[in-house]
C-alpha cells in the first residue's frame, strides 16, 4: 500500500511539472522496506535529540541561504527573511543532505547529565549552558533546558536574557584596558553617582554600599557598578558599544550608559556571551560561534564549508589582562563558589 501510495504520489508530481521525469524514477526505486527496517535502533533524531535537531535543521537553513549568496540583511529589509528561511528548512528535511556538526557527543552527554542532575529548587526554572572552542568558535556542546516536553525553547542558543554583570569584562573593562584608559591597578573610586541626564538616578550597587578608593581588579573581582559606568563613560558608550557590535551582538540604537552594567533593552543569548568571554581567551580574536562545520548534498558534493573569518576585538594585552583580572572573580570575588 505504502509503494503504490508513493507511486501515485509521484505521478501526480510528473503531471504538474514539480519533478522530472528522470527524478520519478530516481524517487520510485526508494527502498521502503529497508528504511521502515527496525532490526537495529533506529530511534527518530528528534525523539532523542530534539535540542540538537532544531538547532541543525535552523542553522543548515541559515548555512543553504549563506551558500546560495542570499543577503538576510537584505530579506529582511524586504520582509521575506522568515518566509525565505523556513524555504530552506524544508530543503533541509527533504533533501537528503548529509550535515556535519561540530558537536562532541560525549561532552554533549555529560553537560546535559550534570544540568539534569542539579537541584534547582524550581522546576520551572530553566537553564542554558553553551561550550565552545576557544580557537576556532566551534559549539562543542550545550544544554539547551532541562526537559524540552516542558519547554521547547533553546536556552543556549535562541533564548536571550539580559547579561547583567557579565557584560563588565566586554563592555567596560576590556575596553578601558585596551584603550589605555586603566590598567588592573587603576583606583577607582566607588561612590554615589549620578545618571547622565535629568532623571536624577543615583547608581546603587548590589549591596547598597560604597567601597570607596579602590583598584580596577577589585572593582571587577567585587562587581561593582559604579566602577564600571565610570570605566565606560571615559571610554565612551558607543565606543565601548563598537565593541560588542565587533562580535555581532545584536546592539539597538539610542542605548544609554546603564548598559555598563547590562541595562540593554534587548539581551543575549548564552551562546552569544559564551563567544566574547572566548574572544578573551583567543588573544583578543574573535570567532562567530558555528554549529555546522559542512553539507554535503546526496551525490556527496559539499556545498557548504564553514570558513573561519577572525576579528581582532581588542589587543593580546587587553584580552590577557581582563582574563587575569578575571581569575580573581573566581578564586576570591563574586565567582568564587564555582570552584
């Protein structure tokens, strides 16, 4: 019933110009059997890996459209980009494409075992998690959420939240070292502060409190807030901001000086913070972070190739620095419990 179904099918496709002649035959000789065959585990990918499934089917999209010489700035001007991508996706499911990632199952493996492990006090709390190698931008692996029949976002890839204090490193600090502005040890001085501007705001810290005379190491290592707008209002918003637009985050116009502290109108995604913290780790260098490394079509020609295209952010020095200054975070500041 199956082959006299796919037959029908087929013909009728023939018959109203959709395929060739030459790929009826190609499509009618399909083995049924031996793809219905379920001697051996032959598990549906989106039942095991539905995290990674979406993500595979949403990037080769992107990747086809890249590969066809398709602008997405200019579809979106037009107003066609979403329509054009779930195009692509649809060649994506049905085009017998061979699509090689870069994700390492055993490390995929175990960092969602461990977020499935923690306790989190709240089962609708969720959790994105993204690893990324440092030199090339590669996603190893990443933990999309805890339980996808619950909640079908990706957090690691998709879901954007505001960053917070971790915006600090990037946006402020990163800067004022690699601008010559301050040094590790600079003293800062911790004090009210009022918002530019005539509202009237007066900065507040965490705690409440002000810490007076202190370096730019302990201002970072204690997350401070008024160290930090004070580090990005010499170094200039939209200077600091240029940065970030270095490493494609997506930066909204008229943003004001809160955003030292992670007052962005729009957030990131975890995926996205992940690749400018591994832009510090690579001297400086930033990667676009990938997930499709290569596609092949079904007679095994690639038609896509991912190609690595580093940015120099910041200096060697800079990115060296902020990732000492970093380090203190986490063996004596606001990070030391990760340890």
């Amino acid at each position: 019933n199956g082959k006299e179904r796919m037959k029908e099918v087929l013909e009728n496709m023939v018959e109203n110009k959709k395929i060739t002649k030459k790929e009826y035959k190609k499509a009618a000789s399909y083995d049924i059997k031996a793809a219905l065959d379920t001697s051996e585990d032959t598990s549906i990918a989106y039942q095991k890996y539905p995290y990674i499934t979406m993500a595979v089917e949403d990037e080769a999209a992107k990747a086809l459209l890249k590969a066809d010489g398709k602008d997405p700035q200019e579809l979106s001007e037009q107003g066609i980009y979403r329509d054009t991508l779930d195009k692509y996706k649809q060649k994506v499911l049905t085009g017998g494409y061979k699509i090689t990632t870069t994700l390492d199952p055993k490390l995929y493996q175990a960092m969602n075992e461990a977020a499935r492990k923690v306790d989190y006090g709240d089962d609708q709390l969720q959790v994105g998690a993204t690893l990324l190698d440092v030199k090339s931008g590669a996603t190893l692996a990443f933990v999309g959420g805890r339980d996808y029949k619950k909640n079908q976002h990706n957090h690691a890839l998709d879901v954007r939240r505001q960053p917070g204090s971790t915006i600090k490193p990037l946006l402020d600090y990163g800067p004022g070292l690699d601008r010559g502005i301050i040094s590790p040890d600079s003293v800062i001085i911790d004090e009210p502060l009022r918002a530019r501007g005539t509202s009237g705001h007066v900065y507040r810290n965490y705690n409440d409190k002000y810490a007076g005379a202190m370096t730019a190491r302990e201002a970072l290592m204690t997350s401070m807030n008024i160290p930090a707008i004070k580090v990005l209002r010499a170094v200039g918003v939209q200077t600091g901001l240029d940065y970030l637009r270095k490493m494609n985050f997506p930066i909204s116009e008229g943003m004001g000086e809160s955003v030292a502290i992670g007052g962005f109108t729009y957030g990131f995604s975890v995926q996205r913070m992940t690749s400018g913290f591994a832009m510090l780790g690579n001297q400086g260098k930033f990667n676009e972070p990938f997930l499709i490394s290569k596609i092949e079509n079904p007679e095994g020609e690639v038609i896509y190739q991912h190609k690595a295209d580093p940015v120099q952010v910041m200096s060697p020095k800079a990115a060296y620095w902020t990732t000492d200054m970093l380090k203190d975070v986490v063996r004596k500041g606001t990070g030391v419990r990760i340890r």
